[in-house]
C-alpha cells in the first residue's frame, strides 16, 4: 500500500470511531517514516499517542496527539505476504485512542 492511499484509509477508518471517543484528541498524524522503539531498536512502532503540548499546563483538559507510523507498517508488511493492512490499522488506531481514553479517565493499563 502507498502512504497517499494508507494516509486516506487512516483517515476513513479514524472517523468511523464515534466522535464521543475520538473527543479529547487533536489530532490524528499520520507519518511517512517508520518509528523503532528507544528501549527496543529491532521493534517498529506502528503508533503512539502522546500528549498533546496544550495539555502542559496546571488544570488544562486531557489533549492527545494520536500517531501513526506508515514507515512501521511497510517494514514489518514486508516480512509477510499476508499483512492486512486495513486490519492492523484499525487495531493500531483503536490501540492508541485506548491510550488517550485511559489517561483521560486516570488510568493507565496499557
């Protein structure tokens, strides 16, 4: 899958999550270059959520920034003709809104 068309199925499938749970995130970023883990170096991350700079002061709401990384996708869909890129976008997607709505509620499993 190209990034034009990977960017636009991020972007579909983002708005098929109800806003109510998409609420509190500013935006959804889709990334062109793949991001290894700094713990990890072998490992790709397919996504992050962090928070949102706005969020960096004293009784401001609860703001995430939800990131995806195309560069991640492409380098483990190419160790395997069977990836399903529209499935592992959606898991990736929900994943992380998970993130923002755990450490929305105060509460971080993840």
């Amino acid at each position: 899958m190209d990034f034009i068309t990977f960017d636009r199925a991020a972007l579909r499938l983002w708005t098929q999550i109800p806003e109510g749970f998409r609420q509190g995130v500013s935006a959804l970023c889709v990334e062109q270059q793949a991001k290894f883990d700094v713990e990890f170096p072998d490992v790709c991350l397919m996504g992050e959520c962090v928070s949102d700079p706005i969020t960096d002061f004293p009784g401001a709401p609860i703001r995430s920034l939800i990131y995806i990384y195309y560069g991640s996708f492409n380098h483990i869909a190419g160790a395997g003709a069977d990836f399903d890129w529209e499935a592992e976008l959606w898991e990736t997607l929900t994943h992380e809104l998970l993130h923002h709505l755990e450490w929305a509620a105060g509460y971080d499993a993840l």
